[in-house]
C-alpha cells in the first residue's frame, strides 16, 4: 500500500496494490500493521476485496 500524505493535517490517501488479470482482481484494503507503521493506529485486523469475471 502507499500512503500519501497531504497538506491537511491527518489526512492520509491511501492507494492498495490491485492484482488483476482477465479474471478478475484483489486487493487488501485495509491491514493493521501497515496502517500502524504509517501513523494511523485503528483496531480493525485487515480487509480484502476481489472480483471475479465469468469465464
């Protein structure tokens, strides 16, 4: 993930790594220890969204 910081005092963008090909794609939105290591400490384990193409 990359963290972006901004000129408005903690706002952070925050861009995942998209893993896609013809079928589909994934990504981790949110881990904890990663948004830890970039200053931003919340209780939340991790998240994941993919999506899947048919065939």
């Amino acid at each position: 993930m990359n963290f972006i910081k901004t000129a408005i005092d903690g706002v952070v963008i925050v861009e995942p790594k998209v893993f896609n090909d013809a079928r589909g794609y994934f990504y981790e939105s949110y881990n904890e220890n990663e948004f830890k290591a970039n200053g931003i400490d919340c209780r939340f384990v991790q998240d994941n969204q993919s999506k899947s193409s048919y065939g």
